[in-house]
C-alpha cells in the first residue's frame, strides 16, 4: 500500500461505512475517503463516517469501529449519507427511523472523547 493518503503533517481522512457488511478507506481528503468506502462496500447508498487523525495511530477495527493511540485521539468529521452521486449529512430515516442523524452521531462521538479523557485524568493521578 502507497502512503499517497498521508498529508505532510502525517495525518490522514479515514472513512468507514456503517453496517454490517462494512468497508475503509483513507485518502488525504474526506471526500475521497468517503466515495473509496462507499464504492468498496458496493450497493446503492451507504451510511459512512469519517475520522481525521494520525495516518499510523487509526484504525478500522473487525466491527466496524474505529481505534486510535491514547496520546492522539482523532477528530470526528461526521456521519454521511453516499450514494454514487451524492454525499449528505446523513439525516433521521435515511436508513431506519430508529437512527439518529449526523449531529447526534457528533455529540456521541464528543462525548465518548471526553469520557476517555476523564479516564486518562483519573489514570494519571
């Protein structure tokens, strides 16, 4: 694999679809990272979320998630909605009525950060 998805910084955009047969893919824009797991999971509209951080310290992970090392967590872009012409804010119902929107999936994806950083506080103590 080429490092061609390394910014100069060593960050890079990972992409990772949501689901159950799911699929990744990093670039040095989100909007690449999102088309390149969009097309690599096939079907006609997926559910993918991007991360930015450092390219060799994130990682898709068997189910889906993502892990990264604890001294640089990485910054949460969203959750969109790709099909292959279009990338939107994913929205209430854009899948099931049950799951939440690209908003909600920030505040999540916040709210998990602060708690690991409490743990890390609390660790170091």
């Amino acid at each position: 694999m080429t490092d061609n998805h390394v910014l100069p910084n060593g960050t890079t955009f990972l992409a990772i679809t949501a689901g159950l047969y799911g699929s990744w893919a990093k670039a040095s824009d989100p909007v690449t990272a999102m088309k390149n797991a969009h097309k690599n999971a096939g079907g006609n509209k997926n559910a993918v979320y991007v991360i930015h951080g450092v390219s060799d310290e994130i990682h898709c992970t068997q189910m889906g998630g993502y892990e990264w090392k604890n001294e640089n967590p990485p910054t949460p872009l969203g959750i969109f909605t790709v099909t292959n012409r279009s990338i939107k804010a994913l929205a209430k119902g854009d899948f099931h009525k049950d799951h939440g929107d690209c908003e909600e999936w920030m505040i999540e994806q916040l709210d998990q950060f602060d708690r690991w950083k409490k743990m890390r506080e609390e660790e170091e103590k």
